[in-house]
C-alpha cells in the first residue's frame, strides 16, 4: 500500500504541480489513519489511501469505540487495485498445503501460529473464516501491519499467515516462503500452480482487499470530479501499473458513485463474519 501511495502521490503532483506528501500512520487497527481523514478539512488537502476493511470490517471490531463514522465522515473516492489474500507458510514448520495445515492444527490445537497484520481487517478475517471453515483453532499473533507481519513469518518465528498477495509474492518467488492457497474464486496468474482455498477443499472462501483513496465527507463536487480525472489519469501511467501488476495487485478505477454502492454490498456480504468474529473476541 505504502508503494501504492507514493507512486499515485508522485503523479498527482505531477499532474497538479502541487507537492503530495505521503504520511505513514500504522497501527491501531487503521484507526488513527482514517480518524485523521475524517476530520480534516474537505479541501481536497487531505486524502485516505487506505484498505476498504477499515470500512466494511472495521467497524464491527470495535463498535461504538470507533471515533468517526466510516460512511458518514469519508467519501469514498474510488477503488486504486484488488490485492488477493495469499495463505503462505516458513519451509522449516513443515507445512507445504493448506491440509497440512489443517491437520498440524488439528494435531496440535492452539500451538500452530498464525500472523494476523492488523487486527480486525480482512486479513484477520481471513484467517477467522478459515478457522471456522475448517473447525480449527490457530494461536493468532498480532502485528501492526502487513510489512512486519510477512518480515515475522519469513524469519520463521510466525508459521503461517494470510496476507496480501504483494506482501509476500516476491518472498515466495525467492523461495523463502511457501504458497499454500489464494483466497479467491480463481486461482492467481502470477502462481498458477497454486490452489484455491475451495480447491484445497475447506470451504468457498474468497477475500481480496482493495486498496482505494477516500476524502472528507463534504469535498465539493468540482474538487471530487477534478480529483477522479487525475486519479483515473494517474492509474493509467504504465509507472504504476506495471509494478502493481507485477505484485500481484489488479489496478483499477470506477466512479464514486459506483465504488460507494460497491462498498454498501461489501458491507452487507461480510458483516455477519466481522460480526462474528468480534463477538468471538468479547
């Protein structure tokens, strides 16, 4: 995401002949990135780019603590890329497929370790549904983002995590870590010998992050429609796409209005999985 941001935020400035400054604000489940958004200006100054599980997961894990209304206080602008989730596990546990996996951790309940890269977004929720899809117990470590989370898992001291493809695509290309299964409807052009989740026989689950930008609730529409026009310019440049493509990410653009209605079905298909999952957490 952070290579996302800064390579849209350089052809924007280019575009604009305005200076774009990209700000890391990791850890709090996201909370602290979208609050600061929320309630900025709606100026066009400050914008989001962000996972939409800080929209339709986020919410559920934390109710009412949540500082901002994620539908209420940030527009949502449009899509960036769809980022499919990726199982993947160290050489040295062992464990080579997805029935592997299960069966250690059928053998041996709660001991198998699992990262999870932000508590409560969809990579949580991945793991969570395979879980409960494959009725067993993994002892989830969490880890304030999908960067050191893949690190952790790569250094052997996680044995297995669901991440974003981009996250740990070229670790596996290097052989540092194993592919056991996409959480997808089809399995990825860039791991063509790697099965579904569904392939491997535990359930049809299919989970992609999007990775997209948001604005202050209350952006004119002037301001939002020359901001899409140099997104959708932007995400055309081959100095974004390609790259993107070649970390498994799946570039795209629609209109707000769309990606908004996108975003309501999304909040509709999992909520009663994110709802499950934090009322598992109480």
């Amino acid at each position: 995401m952070d290579r996302l941001a800064r390579a849209l935020a350089q052809e924007l400035a280019r575009a604009s002949g305005v200076a774009h400054v990209v700000e890391n604000r990791s850890g709090g489940m996201t909370i602290p990135a979208w609050d600061a958004v929320a309630k900025a200006a709606p100026d066009g100054c400050t914008l989001l780019v962000a996972s939409t599980s800080g929209r339709t997961v986020l919410p559920w894990q934390v109710g009412t603590r949540l500082p901002f209304e994620p539908a209420r206080d940030l527009l949502a602008v449009t899509p960036l890329a769809d980022v499919p989730q990726l199982f993947v596990a160290h050489p040295s546990s062992g464990i080579r497929s997805m029935n592997d996996l299960v069966r250690a951790a059928r053998e041996r309940p709660g001991a198998v370790t699992i990262a999870i890269p932000t508590p409560g977004a969809l990579t949580h929720l991945a793991a969570a549904a395979l879980q409960r899809g494959a009725a067993i117990r993994l002892n989830e470590i969490p880890y304030r983002g999908g960067a050191p989370a893949a690190l952790a898992v790569r250094a052997g001291e996680v044995a297995v995590m669901s991440a974003d493809v981009g996250a740990v695509l070229p670790f596996v290309r290097a052989g540092e870590l194993v592919a056991l299964a996409t959480a997808s409807a089809r399995r990825l052009s860039d791991l063509p010998d790697v099965p579904t989740v569904a392939e491997s026989g535990f359930g049809d689950l299919e989970a992609a992050n999007v990775y997209a930008l948001f604005a202050p609730a209350g952006l004119p529409a002037s301001m939002l429609q020359t901001l899409h026009e140099r997104v959708r310019a932007a995400m055309s440049a081959p100095e974004i796409v390609q790259p993107l493509r070649l970390s498994g990410m799946r570039p795209r653009v629609t209109a707000p209005a769309a990606f908004e209605a996108e975003l309501r079905e999304e909040e509709r298909r999992i909520g009663p999985l994110a709802k499950a999952l934090a009322q598992a957490a109480e």
